[in-house]
C-alpha cells in the first residue's frame, strides 16, 4: 500500500472527529494535488468533493460535511476497483471509514 494511503487509514483510525481539523485539511489538500490530472475515472468529482471538504475544515463550516463524507467514501469504494492491487483493500478500508462516519455525522 503506499505510503499515503497508509498514513491516511493510520489517521482515521481512531475516528475521524478524533482528527484536528486543520491536520485533516491539509490531509485532504494532498489528496486533491495527487488525484488533479490523474486522468483516474470519477477522480474530477472526487477532487472536487475534497476540495470542498477541505474549504469546510479549514473555515470551520461544518455543514453538510457527513454527507460530504459519505459521498466521498461511496466514490472511494468505486476507485478501489480499478485501483492497483496493492492499493484496493486500503482504498476499500478508507472508503467504509468515511462512509460509517459520514453517516453518523447527518
């Protein structure tokens, strides 16, 4: 699994609302640089859900972030498909995270 999926799940597993906010943004931030121009099917929709997340951590606006989550989650489990071998489950992982969590959030 590489390294940045790694660090992500390592994150997220203690909860996300266990997370700084401002650390999950800069987080979120590294995930919209690596997906722009990936040319990875879905990423333009996910880039532009993380960015959004990304805008509401670090304003503080939480509104609609759980099912801001939950989409982002849903479209991860998508990704995992066509994503390599050594990164499907950790993608799988993430995406379940994100959805429970998200789901929780509403």
């Amino acid at each position: 699994m590489n390294q940045k999926l790694q660090q992500t799940l390592d994150a997220a597993s203690g909860g996300l609302t266990s997370i700084d906010p401002q650390a999950a943004a800069s987080n979120v931030r590294n995930w919209v640089s690596t997906l722009q121009g990936s040319n990875v099917p879905g990423g333009d929709d996910l880039v532009s859900d993380l960015s959004t997340l990304a805008d509401r951590l670090e304003s503080g606006n939480l509104d609609g972030v759980g099912s801001l989550l939950a989409r982002i989650g849903q479209t991860t489990n998508s990704l995992a498909d066509n994503a390599p071998a050594e990164d499907a489950d950790g993608l799988r992982q993430l995406g379940q995270a994100l959805t429970q969590e998200g789901s929780q959030i509403q």
